[in-house]
C-alpha cells in the first residue's frame, strides 16, 4: 500500500511540475504581460504546491535546471 501511495504522489508532483512548465511558458512567450514578473513568482501556488521551496526543489529535479534558469532560457 505504501509503495502505492508513493508512486501516486510521484505522479501527482509531475502533473503539478507540467502544469507548472505550461504556465511559465505561456507567459514568458507571450510577454504581453507587464506583471510577467509577479505571475512566475506565483507560479508555485497556482500549480498546487503548498510552498515555493518545495515547487523549486521538484522543479529542479524534474527539469535538471533551476526554475529560474529555466525561466532565463526562455
């Protein structure tokens, strides 16, 4: 049962990371935004992480990259 549990959370975090990766990358393309800025430091709320250090260390885990040097590549 735990090592159900275990992978569903898994699952969960990388659906929540993807979700995330969308946003980022619909408002860093589309740069129509001034708030640009504020709306990626929300990212981590809105994608369902309960804080920004636990989304940025998931992040960084799932993409190889920091979140903010993902951001910058853009």
């Amino acid at each position: 049962m735990e090592l159900k549990n275990n992978k569903l959370s898994n699952l969960l975090i990388e659906v929540k990371i993807n979700y995330a990766i969308s946003l980022i990358d619909s408002l860093l393309i589309s740069k129509s935004s001034a708030n640009s800025k504020k709306d990626l430091d929300k990212i981590w709320k809105v994608s369902g992480f309960k804080t920004e250090s636990t989304f940025k260390n998931h992040f960084k885990k799932s993409k190889g990259i920091s979140f903010q040097k993902y951001c910058e590549q853009l």
